[in-house]
C-alpha cells in the first residue's frame, strides 16, 4: 500500500501562520513511519553477517513511501550528522539540496548504523535516477521521438566491461602478436 500524502516541507511556526498544523503534524508521522520502515528494510536486507542488499531495501521502501518522502527522510538523517565521517561527501552534498527546518530533524532520523544509511543513501540516489530516466524515456516514447530523448540509458558496468573485452580481443598489437608468435614457437 503507496502512501500517497506529499512531503509536508514548512516549518512548524510556518504552518501555525498558515493553519496548516494538522498537515504538518500528518507528514511528520508519516516520516517518522518512513523512518522507522527504512531501519527495518535495511534489516531485513542482511542476508549473511555485515552483508545486506540495500538495493531490495530501497525499492521496498520507495514503492510503500515514494521517491520524495524517502529521499526526504534519508537526507534529514545525514543533515542531522553532517559531521560524521561514515557519511561520503557526495551523500553530504546530495542532501544539502533538501531545505529541512531545524525543528523536524530529530523527529525522524534513521536510527540504522550511519555506514548503512549512507549505503542506502547511495542507493536512493540510484534507484530514483532510474525511476526518472524510465519515465522520461516513456515520455520521449510516447510522443514518438525516442530518438531526440534528451536522456540515454547509460550502459551498465557488465555492458562497458564485455565492451572493452571486445574491442581487446579485436586489437592486435604488436606486443599480442609477439606473444603469439612465441606461442606457436613452443608448440
């Protein structure tokens, strides 16, 4: 079941002012709730001692909260521990781009050890640009021009990999073609 209420993003004095307490106090349950749902994913995702897929642990979470609440959620964490050194820089960076008021942050803070939020941080990131880029390329789709989408999958590292294989076994160089020679030499 998608919760489907959006990301509360005001402060508490902002949303007195503008009599919207009781969505206010809604969407900070549902973060708590959130939160709450990220630890317990991350848990079940360990599947031997210190090995977890934090990948099945975000799609969970994403598809029961939704890319904005979760990514909400996880870049108030790292904010409130911006300090912390088993955060990366570029997950520090990612969410210094959500404008948190100071009187949430400890209301829902994911309460998983910070090497593991941060892991699944890297994989909200991911995981939501795949999202973005499937539907962008189902718009471009939709509308007929696929081929003018401004957005190309990116080949994955296997793809890259076989790539490089490829393009190895096709170039002889004369260092491989010494090699060979002394090959055919011995035998």
């Amino acid at each position: 079941m998608r919760i489907k209420k959006t990301v509360y993003t005001q402060s508490f004095d902002t949303a007195r002012e503008k009599g919207e307490l009781e969505k206010y106090h809604e969407s900070r349950r549902i973060n708590a709730d959130c939160a709450t749902a990220v630890y317990q994913s991350i848990a079940d995702s360990n599947y031997a001692p210190n090995h977890y897929n934090l990948e099945s642990a975000v799609r969970k979470v994403l598809e029961q909260y939704g890319e904005k609440r979760v990514s909400w959620v996880t870049a108030n964490t790292i904010q409130y521990a911006v300090t912390d050194g088993r955060y990366s820089r570029t997950n520090k960076e990612w969410a210094k781009c959500f404008d948190i008021p100071q009187s949430q942050r400890e209301s829902y803070l994911i309460r998983s050890h910070p090497c593991l939020v941060d892991g699944f941080a890297d994989g909200v990131r991911k995981v939501c640009a795949e999202i973005k880029r499937e539907a962008a390329l189902a718009r471009a789709e939709k509308r007929g021009n696929l081929g003018a989408s401004p957005v190309q999958a990116k080949p994955t590292l296997a793809e890259r990999l076989d790539e490089g294989r490829r393009k190895a076994a096709a170039h002889d160089t004369p260092h491989n073609e010494s090699k060979s020679k002394y090959k055919e030499a011995r035998e």
